[in-house]
C-alpha cells in the first residue's frame, strides 16, 4: 500500500513539475524567441559594429585596446560566446597582457545578454532602465578598479600566450536557428529538474537546512529565506535560470518585491560562477578578477545598496526601481 502511495504521490509531482515548467519557460521564450530574432537582425545589419566603435574610448580609459569596444558590444547585445569569438579574431592583430584580457573579462562577466537577461528583469519586477544602467556601470567601474589595481602592484604584466582558440565558423541562419531550438529545449530540461529538485527539497525539509547554511549570509544583502534557493541557483547556473524561477515566484506571490530587487541586482553582477568563470579562463583572465574580485566587488555593491534602500523608503524604492507585475491572485501572500 504505501509503494502504491508513494508511486502515485511521484507521479502526481512529476505531473505538476511539468505543469510548472512549461509556465515558466513559456515566459521566457515569450521574452527569448522575438528578442533572439531581432539581435540576429541587428548582427546582419552591422549595428554591433556601430555600438563597438562607440565604446572604443571606454575601451580605452580602462586600459584596453579600442578596437575590444566590439567584444563587448558583441557580448552585451548576443552573449559571452559571441564576444568571445570576436576576441579570439581579433587576438591574432594585437598583443595584450593577462591583466588586460582579465578587466575585458570581468566586464564581459557583468554586462552581457542585455536583450533577454534585462528583459527577464523588468519582466520579475525590476525596471529595465535600473539593471541595465546598474550593470553596465558596475562592468565599467570594477573594470577600471582591476585596471588600477593591477598597474598600482605591477600584477599579471605578461603577455597572453593561450594555447587554445576556438573554431570560428560563420553561422547560417538555419544552423543559428537550429542551436537556438537546441538553446530552449536544454531550458526546458533545466528548469524542470531545478523545480523538481526545489519540490523534494521542500517535501522533505532540506529547504530548511539549505537556507540555515545560506540565508545569514544573503539576509546581509536583503535576500530572504524565500529567495535564498532561487538565488544560489541563479549564482550558480546563471540569471535566466535564476530569473526565469524568480518571475514565477513573483506572479505566485511568494516573493516581495524586495526580495525579487535584491536577488536580481546581486545576480546582475555575479551570477553563472562556474560556467562563466571557466569561459574566461578560457581566454586566459585570472581567477583573481574574473572570481573573487567580481564577488567581493558584488559583496560591497549590494550591501550598499541595501543601505540606500533603507535610507530613502518602501514608497521611493517602488517608483525609482520596480514596476507593477501581473501577480496570480490564487496564490498565497508572501509573509512579511
């Protein structure tokens, strides 16, 4: 009787795990598929390489070549697969130092997918014109602050010499087509077994001891045990998975909006720590600015911001950082 139990008690959570997947990667393929097509517009037209010489004097004031101004823009505007290939074609033109592919890296590591990321932002709660400013400076100034900082102690002045490139390929539209449905389908896996694995955690209390290991350290930072999961997810995996998760939550109402404010602004500045982290080293940025100067420099930033949160007030905060979301009235309140 109770294997029967069990069994059903499985299938009946496998049935809404399905249930609540395809809710929220319906969302965020809402947000992904048109916003998708319109970059890849935007490539072919050569609008990124506009917006790369606008940003060649940044480029500049923080100690990189002016022609990198098109790896970031090709970051922001695709991905940080798509900067890095640009880097690597234009790597074999110039001659840099390990300092300098670090800065370009950790700026890449802040300010990239604006397109769907920003979007998924605004779509949780968080007006768009905030993160993406927010990220876009945060990029520049821990930018400028490792440049600094490496020339004041004289740290990683050698030049880059990486045995490994990538092959670079120039993408047909079918073939770019065909990696995108590849893209959702492998959301789809991931956001289902995250859900689940939540799921089992909640039903067997692991929750409960996964936010006493985590929550004392992002209270710090405005993020309550209800967000605690969500946000571990989203520093590990990344912000879409993390975001994707945090919109569901907000129309579920179980998040407040502080909540949903300062996960997503931590997960703005670091979040994707492995993947991303490794993708750099790739290019061969140091771990000390590409990890542990971004966390610290986020660890600083959002306490800040919780501070200047607290100074102004709940009424202030809604009108310069958060917009209305269309909330499920069937759900519960959060608490307070």
């Amino acid at each position: 009787m109770k294997l029967k139990q069990i069994g059903k008690y499985i299938i009946n959570l496998i049935k809404q795990n399905f249930s609540d997947t395809f809710e929220t990667v319906f969302t965020l393929l809402k947000i992904m598929i048109p916003v998708s097509i319109i970059t890849k517009i935007m490539e072919v037209l050569g609008l990124i390489d506009i917006l790369g010489k606008l940003l060649n004097p940044v480029m500049e004031l923080v100690g990189l070549p002016g022609e990198f101004g098109l790896v970031w823009a090709s970051t922001i505007i695709t991905n940080i697969y798509g900067g890095i290939i640009v880097f690597f074609s234009l790597l074999s033109k110039m001659d840099i130092t390990i300092a300098q592919v670090t800065v370009l890296s950790t700026m890449m590591l802040i300010a990239h997918t604006f397109p769907i990321e920003n979007i998924i932002c605004r779509k949780a709660g968080v007006k768009f014109r905030f993160i993406s400013l927010f990220r876009i400076v945060n990029a520049f100034m821990l930018g400028l602050l490792l440049n600094y900082f490496f020339k004041f102690f004289n740290l990683y002045n050698k030049q880059l010499n990486i045995m490994w490139k990538p092959e670079i390929k120039n993408e047909t539209i079918p073939s770019w087509a065909f990696n995108e449905l590849k893209n959702y389908l492998m959301i789809f896996i991931i956001i289902f077994a995250l859900l689940f694995i939540i799921k089992i955690f909640k039903k067997t209390g692991l929750i409960k001891i996964f936010n006493m290991i985590f929550n004392p350290i992002l209270r710090i930072f405005g993020i309550s045990k209800k967000a605690t999961p969500i946000t571990i997810i989203g520093m590990t995996l990344g912000l879409a998975y993390g975001g994707g998760l945090i919109i569901k939550e907000a129309k579920d109402n179980k998040l407040s909006q502080k909540d949903v404010f300062f996960s997503l602004a931590f997960l703005s500045l670091s979040h994707s720590l492995i993947e991303d982290t490794f993708l750099m080293l790739s290019m061969g940025a140091s771990l000390v600015g590409i990890f542990f100067g971004r966390l610290f420099y986020t660890i600083i930033v959002i306490y800040l911001l919780t501070k200047f949160v607290e100074f102004i007030g709940d009424r202030k905060f809604r009108y310069l950082f958060m917009k209305e979301i269309e909330k499920d009235p069937d759900k519960d309140n959060p608490g307070p």
